[in-house]
C-alpha cells in the first residue's frame, strides 16, 4: 500500500448512504455503513469476499441492509416488544470523535469508532437512554474486531435490559452439497453442548453430532458456548475462527430453499451461499443500572485450513464466562 493510500476513507455507498472503507497494507479490507454500523465487506489480501450479503439486500432506510454483520440491540429476534433484532440496526450512526480508551492494540490504524444514543422516537418504544459505542478494527494481518460498548445514561434511576448478537453472514461454498462421510460447510467447537431450537418453540436440547453439518433449516442458540468456534469451507480449504469476549452464547442459522422463498431481500437459492455463526447474548439477558457499561468483542479470521481442525473439542476449550457489568 502505498504512503498516500488511506488506512480510513469515508465515501458514499449505495443510494449516497456514508460509508467507511478500511483498509490494511498488505491489502485486506472492510467496509461499514454508519447507517445499521453495519459492517457489509471483509476481503482478505487476495480481494476475496469472506461476508455474504444479499443481491436483493435494501440499501434503504428502514429496512435493515440483509447480510454482513447486522448489530442486533436492544433485543435478539423477536423475544420481546421491540421490532425482531431491535432497532440499532435500522438507525443512523455517528462517528464518534472522541471516544474513551479502547481496550485493543494501539497499532492498528485501520478502525473507525462509531456511536448511538438514544433519540426521542426510540424512548417511545424502548423508554430507556443509553449510549452504544463501537470500534470496527482492521488488523494488520485481515482480522475483523468489532468491540461494542453500551452504557445506561438513564436519569431516572432505571436499569435496563437487553439480548444481543453479532448477526455475521459468513460467505461459504454450496452449503447444500454433501460428501459422502460430510459435509461441506461444517461448525467445530459447539459439539456436546446445549441449545434453545427456535424452530421447535425454543426447546432445549443437547448436541449429538461430531460437528454441526447442514442438510436443512437450522435456528439454534447454543448455551454457554466456548470462546473459539470454527466455521470449515472444505472446498475453499479455509476456515473461519470467531473469537469472542461477553457473548456466552452462538447462533447458527440458514434458512435452507423453503424458508429463503419466503424472505423478500434474499435470492431463492442464495441460502447455499450464507452461513450465519453469531456470538450473542441471548439466554440470560444483560442488565445494567444507571452508569453501568457491558462490553462484548467478536474477533474474525480467515486461515488456510485442511478439511478436520481438530482443535476445538469443547471439552478442552475454555468456556466463555457471563461477563458482567463493567
């Protein structure tokens, strides 16, 4: 890269909406719509797309952008009173010029600090006052960090209460083709482990399989999950690590053909294409009294892998611990 190329840019997207485009010398980038914060590119050196956003996405207000890593706050789907996902993915966000120290490496030059506070609408449907921060951070070496910040400023004595989750859209090969022994496409690191099925009326069961391979519609949240998980890409022999800090637990999520008919902003078949592995937040919900600040870190990369890590037994993996209030 050269001495005059920009580790930060800020430009116009699609339909003029402001973006940020951040990039690493040895030529990995990212992008960020302030509208959502929602991060909709990650390309590694060779300029391949990692995140899987939709060609029928809505770059338009209100409807939030489908693929990429939607922020979902104050709420994960539909599990309250609130729009399914909140609202922090359908709102404008600032760049937030002067935010307090961030607790990441001072070397990086390629991240944008952004901020959303509550607005007189939002009170109506969420009577709450917070102050949301996120730092987007690209490494040197093409790792994507999103570190997230959420303090009550409530004046009125009130604590507050939210679910949440890192919404992140993986860009993968045809999911649903399989091998004759596996898959494809498949998930270590949540092996053994409980899970909620949203699409058995949240039923908890425990995971059978050695690793999590996909043959059909899957909506799980997986409980108390480690801090390492893997997505493996047999074709593409790369793997994806999602490491993450505050969030006990993932989502796994692919609509498979019948449900991604019934989805207006996604391709009839571009289910085969997306894998969505989320750290989130969702079983016990997070509550913070007035000045109270919870923090939650998701750290992405994208490595050169052969088929079987065999890294991430759950059993020796560190359990990721309820990270309270700051």
């Amino acid at each position: 890269m050269s001495e005059e190329t920009k580790y930060v840019e800020l430009c116009k997207g699609i339909n003029g909406l402001d973006k940020i485009i951040l990039r690493e010398v040895r030529g990995c980038s990212a992008e960020v719509y302030l509208y959502g914060g929602h991060v909709t590119s990650w390309k590694n050196e060779h300029g391949e797309e990692l995140l899987f956003v939709s060609s029928k996405a809505i770059f338009k207000p209100p409807k939030a952008i489908r693929g990429g890593i939607p922020i979902c706050f104050p709420q994960f789907s539909n599990l309250g009173s609130l729009e399914p996902h909140g609202f922090a993915r359908t709102r404008f966000w600032s760049i937030d010029n002067d935010p307090p120290p961030f607790p990441t490496n001072s070397s990086n030059k390629a991240f944008i600090d952004l901020i959303l506070k509550h607005s007189e609408e939002d009170v109506k449907i969420w009577p709450h006052r917070y102050e949301f921060r996120l730092r987007i951070t690209l490494g040197p070496g093409g790792d994507l960090m999103l570190t997230s910040r959420i303090r009550n400023t409530n004046t009125d004595g009130k604590s507050f209460t939210f679910t949440f989750a890192y919404h992140t859209y993986f860009h993968v090969t045809d999911i649903s083709h399989m091998f004759v022994l596996s898959s494809e496409v498949r998930v270590e690191g949540l092996e053994t482990l409980d899970y909620l099925d949203n699409l058995k009326n949240r039923e908890r069961f425990t995971e059978q399989g050695d690793a999590i391979v996909f043959e059909s519609e899957v909506d799980k949240v997986y409980l108390r999950t480690p801090t390492k998980i893997a997505v493996l890409d047999h074709e593409r022999k790369r793997t994806f690590e999602l490491r993450k800090d505050g969030l006990p637990d993932a989502v796994v999520w692919n609509p498979w053909d019948k449900k991604a008919k019934t989805i207006p902003d996604l391709g009839d078949d571009e289910y085969k294409h997306m894998l969505c592995v989320e750290a989130a937040c969702v079983e016990k919900p997070i509550t913070l009294k007035p000045g109270e600040e919870w923090r939650g870190r998701q750290e992405l990369s994208a490595v050169p892998s052969s088929y079987c890590s065999g890294q991430l037994n759950p059993e020796s993996a560190i359990l990721s611990e309820d990270i309270g209030p700051a």
